[in-house]
C-alpha cells in the first residue's frame, strides 16, 4: 500500500498530539487515587468518552466488517446484546458505583462483605482478572493491531511496528494518570469517528458503488435485514438458540470487557471518577448510546461497500475488508487517517487497560496487604513497574501464544457465564457473603472445564450449562455459610443507598432506620425500557434512512424522540 507525503505527515501530527497532551498532565497525580481515579473530578462527558474509545479497539472495525460480511446488517445483534445490560448499569448500578466512593470496582468487597474470603477473593481477583484476564484482551488488541500492520505496512516487521507502539502508549500512559488519559482517549474517539465517516463518505461515492442507491442495488437484499434471518441455511452459526441466548442470559451473566453485569472493570473505575451519582449515571448514559447507537453506522457501510469491492475474500479475510477498501481510488491523505484512526483506536484501548490493570495491582494488593503504610510517591512508582511488566507479559501473549482473536472472545463469554449472577445480586441481596461472590467467580471456570473435558456440550448450551451450575452453587454456598457481619451491611446500605425488597426486610429485621434510595427498582426498570427504545429505535432509524422505507423510518424516529422526552422528563433528580 503505497503513501505519499500528506499520509505520513497526518500520521506523525497525530503521534505528536498523543504524546503532547498526556505530558501537560504528566506528574501532576500524586496519589492513588488521584493516578487512577481523577480526584474523583470528572464530568460526564470526559467519562462517558472515555468508555467509548476504550471499546473502540482496532479490531473493532473489523470484527464489524466481519459480522456483516458473514450475516448482513443484522449479524451486529453479536454485540447490540449488550445494549440491554450496558442501559441496565445505567438506572440500577452507576449510581450506586459513585455512592461507594471507592477507587476500584474490587474495594467494593472491604465494603460490602465481612471475613477472610475478602482478603482472598480481593487477591484471587487483582491476579485473575488484573493480570491473567487483562493480559489476554491486550494481547487480543495487539493480535488486532498487527493484522492492520500487515495490510498497511506489509514490508515492515509487525512484531517490531507493534512494540514500538505499544511503548509509546505505555509512555504517555504511565506518566499521565486517569486524567490525561481520559483527555487524550477522547481526542482520539473523535479523531477515530471523524476518519471512520470520512471514509464511509469517500467509499460510498466510489463509481463501483454509486451512492446508498448503488449499494443497496448490487447486494442481496438479506444483507440489509435488521434482524436475523433464522430460516437462512448460510447462518448456522447465527441460530434463533443462540441469538435467544445472547438477549436473554449472556448479557446479566457472562464477565465481558466494557460489558460486565452491574458495571464493573473499566466502565466502573470510570464511574467512580466522576464528581457525584447523578454525573456517574450520566456519563454511563451518554457512553451507552455512543457506544451502540452513534458508533456503528459508518463501520457497516464501509463493511457493505466492502462486500461490492471485494466479494471474492477468503471468511478469514473478511474482516479486512474494512482495510483494503483504500486500494481504491480516494483521495490522498485518506490512508494516513486511517492508519491514524486504527492508531486511535488501538492507544485509547491499551491506554485504559494498562491503568486498570495497574490499579487493581496497586489499589487491591500492594497498597492494601502488601505495603499498607507507604508513600503514595512510591506507589506511583510502582505503578510504573507493574504497567510494562504488564506490557511484556500482553506483548508475549500476543506474539507466540495466541493465533486467533474469535478464540479469546469466545473463551471470556464461555468461561465466565454465571459470574453475572453474584456481581448483579450482591447490591440487592444482604444474604450474599464472600463465600457467594468466591463461589460465582470459582466455579464458571471449573464447569467450563468440566464441559471440555466431560461434557462436551457445544455453544449455546454449554452456556446454559455454565450459568445453571454455577447460580445452583451459589445458592448452596450462601445458605451454608455464615451471613455478612451486620455492621459491615450497615455501613454498605448508610453509604451506598441500594434499593429494593431485601433491603427493606433486612433494615426492618435489624431495626436499622430506613435509607432513602435515589432511585427506586420500578423507576430503573421503567427508564432501562425507555434506554433500549431509545438504542434500537435510533439505530434502525438511521438504518431504514439508509436503505428501507421512509414510513419505517419516521415510526423509528417518532419512537426515538417519543422515549427520549420520556427519559428527560423521568431521570432521576439526584
């Protein structure tokens, strides 16, 4: 793929405002949780982009371009599923996240449970999940990367190409804290929407296309289904059992980066770093409809367009599509942007995963049984150490032992189906104690591998065999171990203010004075029905603009703005 000079100028200007930014804010954390939450300063917008970009990785685009070349329009139902629990976070949990006032989403077992499992689920979690868990969706974001590497820059060693950038981010990273990262993941969200529509644009006046017209008269028409054709043979894997799966179970059960029932990882850490509850449900609000409802229009058409320009692509190929639509003839400049926007892409996600993985590696372990009395300056310092080992550890993983990024998708929805249920219940349930949540983080991998070895029962009902397992083992572990101490629940519902029947039973069994909650149950319900109208209604608003009718279309839109005035008139006064 060849470049002309406006193309490595536009890609070294945006190397230099990726490293400019991050240093303005460079040294100014000089605490824990200054480093990895902001001060607990940070308005909605900042927050909510920030979430966005982080799910914005350099497979993204792809993983669409994939979709859509396998299913059509309707194959994105893969990740739109996640839409239910993301406006769920929203109304039942952002709230509760800030009232918490803690650093990590991890802290949140000294406050909630009582006993040593807190001490060893608090570790068992910080290793898992910081390091074991993290390690595999860097090195799956780095696997991303370098396949781009390969298509723009085939003459160049993308082992090399890809520990250099991923040492830049680690640079600006480290030396900036939440806060400058935050800032630069959202120059680079937009930066990455602006190259994404700019490209869609370009493609679609391409004279093989000829416009939306164009496009949609050169591909079959199931291509543009918006929900799945479940009689199509050619959609084996995209069965009417597997898509019930996904929109009834996975969403609340399954641990997902940026999808993790009840908020959770780096959507929370988010959350806990805004000023107040009221901007924390904000901020999660505005990320949930960036996330699925702004983002995707422009992928699909560059993926539809793809399938026009290159129909003959291997289905391992497919996802390269999105990439090699810039052999056309656009204008000059346009492959600089886009290699700029994967680059986007690609730092917004590292960036984030190595500071969330650094502070549950700080925060939970280190600070909190390994050196509890020393310096913050030297906690810093260690934060360091612990991001590139981190970086070595996710670069090893990506080059000698990882091959495909379907694997490491379907692994973390498989191996983690049933941890949803404790990370949901345990803000609603006083009954729930550590031995609960260890149970519902122990056991989804060992009937995972149970399934393997034994079993061998195939997806989606080795899914349902996971989360089945694991909620009956919840149940026998909480009835059989001893309940939370009633001072530490006290203390939980006094600062956190969860709603709910058990907690109202357990406040008057204990003669606890009652907590107003800020939000009650029937309130979130009724807003997250208003929340998935609004996703869906805009999204198949645009789609219908696009290519169905303009009736479909203007019901969809009446639709949108209906539950969107319903939702501004019903948001909680906080």
């Amino acid at each position: 793929m060849s470049f002309y000079f406006l193309d490595y100028f536009l890609i070294l200007l945006f190397l230099s405002i990726n490293i400019i930014i991050p240093l303005l804010y460079s040294r100014k954390e000089k605490t824990v949780e200054s480093y990895f939450s902001s001060n607990k300063n940070l308005n909605w917008f900042l927050s909510g982009t920030a979430m966005v970009a982080t799910t914005f990785a350099a497979d993204t685009p792809l993983a669409v371009t994939e979709l859509v070349a396998k299913y059509g329009i309707s194959g994105n139902w893969l990740w739109w599923y996640g839409s239910i629990g993301s406006i769920v976070t929203v109304y039942f949990f952002s709230h509760l996240w800030r009232n918490s006032n803690i650093t990590t989403d991890l802290e949140l077992l000294q406050i909630r449970y009582s006993g040593e499992g807190v001490k060893i689920l608090r570790i068992y979690r910080t290793i898992f999940v910081g390091v074991v868990m993290n390690s595999m969706i860097l090195a799956w974001v780095n696997l991303a990367m370098i396949k781009v590497i390969e298509v723009f820059f085939p003459e160049i060693s993308s082992t090399i190409l890809i520990i250099a950038l991923m040492s830049f981010a680690f640079v600006y990273t480290s030396v900036s804290g939440l806060t400058g990262i935050t800032i630069t993941d959202s120059f680079q969200f937009f930066f990455a929407m602006f190259g994404s529509i700019l490209l869609a644009y370009f493609v679609l006046q391409l004279p093989e296309i000829g416009g939306l017209d164009g496009l949609h008269s050169k591909l079959d028409s199931s291509k543009f289904h918006f929900i799945p054709d479940f009689k199509n043979p050619s959609s084996k894997e995209f069965s009417i059992e597997s898509f019930l799966v996904f929109i009834t179970v996975i969403w609340w059960s399954s641990w997902y980066p940026g999808a993790e029932p009840g908020g959770g990882g780096y959507v929370a850490q988010r959350m806990l770093a805004t000023k107040d509850s009221k901007t924390s449900m904000l901020s999660s609000l505005y990320f949930t409809i960036a996330h699925y409802f702004f983002r995707p229009w422009a992928w699909i058409l560059v993926a539809l367009a793809s399938l026009v320009l290159f129909p003959n692509l291997t289905e391992k190929d497919l996802g390269k599509g999105f990439v090699k639509v810039l052999e056309k003839d656009l204008p000059i400049g346009m492959k600089g942007i886009l290699f700029a926007t994967f680059l986007a892409a690609y730092f917004s996600t590292i960036a984030t995963h190595l500071n969330w993985g650094t502070s549950y590696f700080i925060n939970d372990l280190y600070k909190a049984y390994i050196k509890p009395n020393d310096s913050e300056k030297n906690y810093i310092r260690f934060s360091y150490v612990f991001q590139f080992l981190l970086m070595i550890i996710s670069l090893v993983t990506s080059i000698y032992l990882i091959e495909t990024i379907s694997g490491v998708w379907k692994f973390l929805l498989e191996s983690s189906a049933g941890v949803g249920v404790v990370l949901i219940l345990r803000w609603f349930v006083p009954r729930l104690n550590v031995w609960s949540e260890l149970t519902g983080f122990f056991s989804p991998i060992l009937f995972y591998s149970l399934n393997i070895l034994v079993f061998k029962f195939e997806s989606p009902t080795s899914i349902l065999f996971n989360v089945i397992s694991v909620i009956i083992s919840v149940i026998l572990v909480t009835l059989f171990t001893k309940e939370t101490d009633k001072t530490v629940l006290t203390n939980f519902y006094k600062k956190v203010k969860p709603s709910g029947i058990f907690w109202k039973n357990w406040a008057v069994k204990n003669q606890i004075e009652f907590v107003q909650t800020e939000i009650s149950f029937m309130h979130s319900l009724f807003l997250s029905v208003l929340g998935i109208v609004i996703l869906f209604s805009g999204l198949f608003f645009f789609g219908n603009l696009f290519f169905g009718s303009m009736i479909q279309s203007m019901f969809c839109l009446g639709l949108f703005l209906l539950s969107g005035i319903l939702t501004w008139k019903f948001f909680p006064k906080i």
